[in-house]
C-alpha cells in the first residue's frame, strides 16, 4: 500500500485536526496542500479524490475518505502504534467519544463554522457577510459551549467524558474553537471567558499535542494578524487619521 | 449487565432506526416510550439518562448513551451474532460507512429534519411554522438528495457505498427520509420522484428490514392520515362547505 496522501488547507479546522493527529501518532503521509480561497478544492483532480469538494481528504492504497471524523477514526484503527486513548477500544468509552463526535456536527461545529464565516471569513471566500446568519450562528455556539461546560467537560479529567488524555473528539473539537482565532479579539474574549472549562480544556489538548498542535495552527496565527491588521485600518478610515505621527 | 433500555420515541427518525436494528438484529431489549409531544423528554427521570432531554437514549449495565449513530454502533459492536453487513468489520468499508454516516448530520438530517419541522410539525411541538426556514432548509434537503443519488447511491448494489446489503447508515438515512410521509402527498411527491435510485433504495431498506420496518413505522403512516384530514378541513375552511351532502 502507497504512502498515505492528505489533502488538506491547513486554513480548516478539521483538516488541521487530521493532520496533528498524523503528526503526533508518527503516521508516514504527505501532505497535499488544497487551498480553498484559490478555488483547488473545485479542480477536477482533487474531485476525483472527493466528488464533494470539501477538505480534508486522503488516498490510502485503493481507499478514498472524506468527512474528518471518519478519516481520524479510520486512522486510529488502520495503522499500529496509535496510543489507544485516541480512540478507546473498551466499547463504553469508545462510545462516548463516538456520542460526542456526532453530537459536534449539529451543535459547535455548525454554531462555530457559521459564526467565524458570516462575522469575518466570508469575504476571503468570495462571499458575503451575513450579519441576520451571524446572530443565528452565535445562538447554537453558546449553547453548544455551555453543553461543553457542563455536560462534555464534566468531572475532573480535563478532556470530554472526562478523560485524563485527549481523545479524537478532543482534537476535532478544539481544532473547530482554535477558529475563533480570527475574531476580533474582544469578540473572541466574550463568547469564550464565560467558560472556564473549556478555556482549560483547549490548553489541555494544546499542551498534549505540542509541538505539531502550535505548527500547524500558525497559518491561523498569521491569518488573525492579517484580519487586526484589516480592521484596524477599516477604523481608522472611519474615524480619519490619528494625531500619531505614522 | 441488566436487559438493554432503549428510550424511544416512535415519532423521531433515528429512534425508529435504533429500534428497527434491535428487533432485526434479535437484541433482548426494552422500549420506554418518552413521547416528545407530551414533553416527557423533559422529565428529571429522562434528564438523568440523557441530560441533553433527546431521543433515542439507550442504558446498559453502567452506560447512558446517546446519539443514534453512536448507539448503532455500540450495539453492532457489543451484542454477538450481528450480521456484519450493518457495520463490516473490513477496515475501507467500514470507513465508507462512517463518512456517510458523518456526512449526514449537515446535510440530509439537517434539511429534512427542518424541512418537516417548518411545514408540517411544528404545531405539535409547540412552535410555530417558519416559511423561510423552510425555504432554506428545502435547499439543503432538494442538494442532499442529489448528493444521495449521484454519489452514495452510484453503483448498481442498492444501497449506500455500492452494498448489497443494508448498513446502519442505510437504516439511518431511510429512517429519516421516512419522516416525509407527514408532508402534503403533493409536496412529498415533488421533492422525492426526481430521485430514481433514492426511492428504489427506500424500498430496498424496507424490504430488507421487514416487518420490522413496517411496524415500527405505523405510528408515522397514523400522523400522516391525521395530518391529511387536517390538511382537507383547512382547505374546506377557505373555500366553505362544499353542495355534496355531508
């Protein structure tokens, strides 16, 4: 069987998720760059990787997989080594990291992904803000961070079920909230300051995965540079310019 | 370990999934009603089993679970003599059905789910009818479905990933287009019959998880009649009493 490929745009939440995993477990891949905001996600050749368009992506041997859950779950059981706290054979706990991973797609990662596109990243993506869409987004995320506060991150472990090691809903889930990155920074600190267990929960996993975690966020890192940088000059255009000299 | 508790209400999509596998797969279980309409899933005795108050929840010996996906899995994984084609050990296909499985919690259950909802049953829960949610929603399913058709459906096996054999993604799905039947005829008929493959695969699932399929869905073909009449004395409202005898 060939070396595993990964398509992935490191600028995604889940395909950073499946790429620090790759990392961390010392998996053998090659990471095949799909940039979204040039459009490669739309190229005939990533199409015939996934039909749906959509990063991330891999090819192993004669296996195309999309949808990341999927992938990290086909991973963690497809190659040896993987500590097993990723994804727990014992069946019990195997099914509360599974419970919680489909429960993310409804809840945060359809508040967070709509409210981080619709607030700030809808331009790059050749779309619209969405301010009535951002309001709507915003409900689901602090439900869904509240749920996490106090149901997920119950008890002490400092991971979901309360686990005293990250899990694959653990990545997926924190990859998603590392996207709020690019929000205006205030904006960031209230939706998130409310919720202590999770502001741990997310150093946790940062700290269980470094250095790769740090890595391949830092195109995240650039990318909120990028958007201060936009909204300080948009305030600047409005208020005209200061008394500082430049 | 105690028999299985399947906590169920017949009305919801992936409630009639957990309890169609159950029967087929000849688990020893008991079903506890938690009828929605009624708010019992709001009772503390069900907020104990699943403090997210959502059908299906399951309990077994020590672990309360939910999530209907996550419930499939455990059962196909933790009772002996499960048929393998509901979840194949075979490591590919295995993950082919997790995508799918993953792909629908944003797209088919996302646009159906609230298709009906923002029609047809939002009364009987208590809210209100949303046309423009449904609009938006109708988007979602009308593209899910052709998702369905031209991509998990490709191929001449009949059901999803080209299987010959219905998995619990299959059961899951049919499950929820299922819930189409509340519709008006017209309307149901409109959004269904350009999909060929999508209906024949329908038909497929039920064959081929009979009578259970059939019985468990009786509940659903009662609220269809009920919303039928319903439908009929609006319409003989607006238009007034009609010159046939009563």
């Amino acid at each position: 069987m060939g070396k595993l490929k990964v398509y992935a745009d490191r600028m995604s939440q889940p395909s950073r998720a499946v790429l620090i995993f790759c990392r961390i477990s010392g998996i053998d891949f090659e990471e095949i760059k799909v940039d979204i905001s040039k459009g490669q996600h739309l190229s005939p050749d990533f199409t015939e990787v996934n039909p749906l368009q959509k990063v991330p992506a891999i090819v192993h041997g004669s296996l195309k997989l999309f949808e990341s859950h999927a992938i990290l779950v086909y991973l963690a059981s497809a190659f040896t080594g993987i500590a097993d706290h990723w994804y727990p054979t014992e069946l019990s706990r195997r099914a509360k990291i599974n419970s919680v991973m489909d429960w993310h797609h409804s809840n945060l990662r359809n508040g967070a992904v709509n409210y981080v596109i619709n607030t700030t990243l809808a331009p790059a993506l050749g779309r619209q803000l969405n301010p009535k869409a951002a309001t709507e987004a915003e409900n689901v995320l602090l439900s869904s961070l509240k749920t996490l506060e106090d149901i997920w991150l119950n008890g002490d472990g400092g991971f979901l079920c309360n686990g005293i090691q990250p899990s694959l809903a653990d990545l997926s889930m924190v990859c998603e909230l590392m996207q709020l990155e690019v929000l205006d920074e205030r904006d960031r600190s209230r939706i998130l300051s409310p919720y202590k267990k999770v502001l741990q929960w997310i150093e946790n996993t940062r700290t269980a995965t470094n250095p790769h975690f740090e890595e391949v966020h830092n195109i995240l890192y650039r990318a909120k540079k990028k958007f201060e940088q936009q909204r300080a000059r948009t305030a600047e255009t409005r208020t005209g310019p200061s008394n500082k000299p430049g």
